[in-house]
C-alpha cells in the first residue's frame, strides 16, 4: 500500500509467510501437475461424447484452481530457498571467524 506526503512516499511492505512441509508441497505439487489437468481433460473429453454438464465451467475452474495452488507453490518455494540462502550465508560468516 503506498501513502503520500507531499515529496515523500512511503510503501509498506505486508509480508505473508506460507510453509509447507515436503509431504504437502509434494502432494499439492502432484495435484496440480497431474491430478486436477488429467481429471479434467477426462471430464471435459467425456462430457463431449456423453453430453454432460458443465464441462466449460468445470475447465475454466480447474485452470483457475490449479494456477492458485500453483502461486501457493511458487511462494512457499521462494520462502524456502531464501531461508536456505540466509542459512548458508549465516554458516558461511560463522566459519570466517
């Protein structure tokens, strides 16, 4: 968010922290790799020959989905790498001394 001062900006950063363990990184990483794209491909595939609903809605909702757990993804890994970065570096300055 950004306020204002004549001359002056100021921006206030929000930080949000998302961690995951391995096991539920990877198995969201799966879902939305695998999982949610095969099972909608198969609906929407079916839906087609079969004349069922919603396939339109049902592939809009799953790109929508799987590029919100994908964002959740990508934030949860750069959180990751720049904890490991920081840790490296802090060992780094601890064995200099």
């Amino acid at each position: 968010m950004l306020g204002t001062i004549p001359g002056k900006v100021f921006k206030r950063r929000i930080s949000m922290s998302i961690k995951l363990t391995n096991k539920y990184y990877d198995t969201i990483k799966w879902l939305v790799l695998v999982v949610i794209p095969a099972a909608t491909t198969a609906y929407v595939g079916l839906a087609s020959i079969w004349g069922w609903p919603f396939s339109e809605e049902i592939a809009k909702t799953s790109a929508v989905l799987c590029a919100f757990l994908g964002a959740i993804l990508g934030i949860s890994n750069l959180q990751y790498k720049s904890e490991q970065n920081q840790e490296v570096n802090a060992d780094e300055r601890t064995e200099g001394n």
